[in-house]
C-alpha cells in the first residue's frame, strides 16, 4: 500500500484546511486508517483514527470537536477535516494505514510522506 497525503498549508488561527490521504495498491476498505502529527522536536503523536467501513471514529483530545476525520472507500481516500486550527496545531501530518483501530504509531504498517500544517497566530 503506498499512501500520498496532501492538502497541507499555511492558515492563520481559527482558520480550516482539509488534508487528503490516497491510497493504492490493496486499498478500499481492507485497512484501518489513521492521521498522526510530528511538531518541530516532538515525537509523533495520534489525532485522529478510523474503522474500515468508516462509521467508527476516534480522536485525540487535543482535537476533538475540532477535527474530523473521514473516508471514500470508492475513490480509496482518506480525509482529515481541520477547523479552529490553533498555532499549536501547526506540524507535519501524516497519514497512516493499519490492522487495527489504535492510536499508536507502532500499530500502523503503512505511512504516507507527510504533509506541512503552519498555523499563524
């Protein structure tokens, strides 16, 4: 499985962006899918996690009611909605694809390259 995510950017505080993560090779519905985030100097963190059939999400904390996380099996995709971005929400983000529902990173087998998210104050 090889995953590309994009759509990231620079946003000021309180804006939106939507991230896309597309997958080929054995996709559709087969894996679980994930976002995670790397700040400058920080190790990956979990933010966002969903079921292969896409009606289970789960999240983080720090982005719960701020973030949603979704998926089109049909076009193999993966989406993270982000609204009311903060400055402290500003990393790299990556998309990640996996066996099992979980927030943590040793659980995932496949990574995407990562996209850049900077949030002005």
């Amino acid at each position: 499985v090889q995953l590309q995510a994009y759509g990231g950017g620079l946003v000021q505080a309180g804006g939106s962006l939507r991230l896309s993560c597309a997958a080929s090779g054995r996709t559709g519905s087969t894996y679980v899918m994930g976002w995670f985030r790397q700040a400058p100097g920080e190790e990956r963190e979990f933010v966002a996690t969903i079921s292969r059939g896409g009606g289970i999400p789960y999240y983080a904390d720090s982005v719960k009611g701020r973030f949603t996380i979704s998926r089109d099996n049909a076009k193999n995709t993966a989406y993270l909605q982000m609204n009311s971005l903060k400055p402290e929400d500003t990393a790299v983000y990556y998309c990640a694809a996996g066996g099992r529902l979980s927030n943590i990173v040793n659980e995932y087998d496949y990574w995407g390259q990562g996209t850049l998210v900077t949030v002005s104050s």
